[in-house]
C-alpha cells in the first residue's frame, strides 16, 4: 500500500503581490535502488530537493539489495521508485517485473537502463518510466517530476 503524497500550496518567489497565482506542490518519498553508490549520488544530486517548481523530494530510502527493496515497497508509504537496471546480482528491470508482479499497488516506477536501445526492456518490465545512462541530470530530474505528478492525481 503507498502512503498518499503530501499537497501544499505556496507562493511562488516571483511575482508575489495581488495577482500572484498559487502553485500546488506535490511532496513524494523516493525510494533508490543499485548497488553503486556514484550511481545512487548521481541520481539524487539530479534529482535534488526540488525536480520541479511544483514536485517536492520529501524524502530519501536508499536501497543496495534487491531483498531491501521488496521489504520497503511491501511497507509501504512509498510514492516513487527509482530502479537502476544496471545493479549487480538483480537489476532493477526485472526487479521492478517482480514488484508490478507481487506487489498489490506498488508505487510507479522509474527504471535506469544502459542505454538508450534499451527502452524495449523498460516496458517489458512494467515501468512508467525510464532514463538511459549515461545519466543527463535534466531528463532525470524530468521524468521524477512527471511520476510524482501522476502519483498526486491518484
């Protein structure tokens, strides 16, 4: 079961004043699977506190082994997984099969492949998302912000 993400409307730096408009941001906790940790450093300094005006990262749960992952995403309270399919031992493709698989609910899913050919195994594992290495800070920052976006209209 997935916790609900947090909603909390503030005013933006710019434009303050009579005509300001509010912008709802929509505060997600992540979960971050591989087993290199310059991988794990990588994404979260991509991602950062803030993937976009409207997305707000509420918190951090690193995973370096698969039996962790499924033990936190069994928990629950999770909004977003980022899964790197190119952790050793199990990789984050078929593990996030397994999850879609096993897991009732399970939180959508952002897979790292290897490379951009690679996108057929995205979708044969289950994902909503991916991103190729080598890792370009701005389409990783874009695409947690487009799943935390689907996860607050659920």
């Amino acid at each position: 079961m997935t916790g609900t993400p947090q909603t909390t409307s503030s005013r933006p730096a710019e434009g303050v004043g009579p005509h300001a408009t509010e912008v709802t941001s929509t505060a997600v906790r992540l979960l971050l699977y591989s087993d290199n940790i310059t991988t794990r450093d990588a994404v979260r300094a991509a991602v950062g506190r803030r993937p976009a005006r409207d997305v707000e990262v509420k918190s951090w749960l690193e995973c370096a082994t698969a039996p962790a992952v499924v033990s936190a995403v069994e928990a629950g309270g999770l909004d977003l997984l980022i899964l790197d399919g190119e952790a050793a031992k199990v990789g984050g493709l078929g593990l996030c099969r397994q999850l879609k698989l096993e897991v009732y609910n399970c939180p959508p899913v952002l897979v790292l492949t290897g490379r951009p050919q690679d996108g057929w195994l995205a979708t044969w594992s289950m994902a909503e998302g991916s991103v190729p290495h080598p890792l370009d800070p701005i389409v990783v920052a874009d695409a947690v912000a487009d799943l935390a976006r689907g996860v607050a209209r659920r």
